[in-house]
C-alpha cells in the first residue's frame, strides 16, 4: 500500500514542482529546467527530484545550486500545495538520461547513414 502512495505522491510532486519552478522561482538560471523525474522514499520524508538542463556543464551546475538554495521555498510551497504530515526534504539532482538518448540516437543515425553511403540497404527493404 506505502508503494502506491510513495507512486502518487512521486507524480503530484514532479507536477507541482515543475509549476513551482515555471511560475515562482524568479532566478533567471532556473529557466530552461524540466522536472523528468521524482523519487520519493518509502516513509514519504525525502524526495530526488530530477531535473534536466539544457546548457553547458558549467550552466548545469550552476543551475544545480541555485536549485539547491531555492529548496527550502520550494519545499514551503509544496506544504502549501499537498497536504502532508512531513513535506518531503527536497534533494535536486541533474538526469543526464535525455542527452544519453539523444547521443544513441545520433550514433545510430551516423551508422544507418554510414551503411546507406556503402550501397547496404536498410532493415526490411529488399
């Protein structure tokens, strides 16, 4: 039963977290910043919110501290937000799973080209 709360709970934050962050959180480094992702942990006290960005790493880490310093107000609004006993303490990290997908993507593609260039025929064309 605790799973499926631990579940709901991960969805209704990621949801108002990303409202939080489009619409209160005023540090310009915030902007391009997508929630992919909340873990919450099984007693419902801690939460990994994962977050992508787009930008260099050093943009990344610096978005990843202004988040880390901005989570106390975003914490108090989620307590605003979702009614709980315990809000969740918040932990903010980078998800690089986006750009990795991105990055096979674009190897496949540099194969498939590669394999049309040297007169092989795609898969399933004979």
């Amino acid at each position: 039963m605790g799973f499926h709360r631990a579940n709901r709970l991960a969805e209704e934050m990621k949801k108002e977290v990303s409202q939080i962050l489009r619409e209160e959180i005023k540090d310009p480094r915030v902007g391009f910043v997508s929630v992919t992702r909340v873990d919450v942990s099984s007693d419902l006290r801690y939460a990994k919110v994962f977050i992508s960005v787009l930008g260099s790493q050093e943009e990344r880490q610096e978005v990843a501290q202004a988040l880390k310093r901005a989570s106390g107000f975003i914490r108090s609004e989620l307590a605003r937000r979702i009614r709980l006993r315990f809000t969740p303490e918040l932990t903010f990290k980078i998800d690089d799973s986006i750009e990795h997908g991105v990055r096979i993507a674009n190897i496949l593609d540099q194969v498939k080209n590669a394999d049309l260039k040297s007169g092989g025929m795609p898969d399933g064309e004979s």
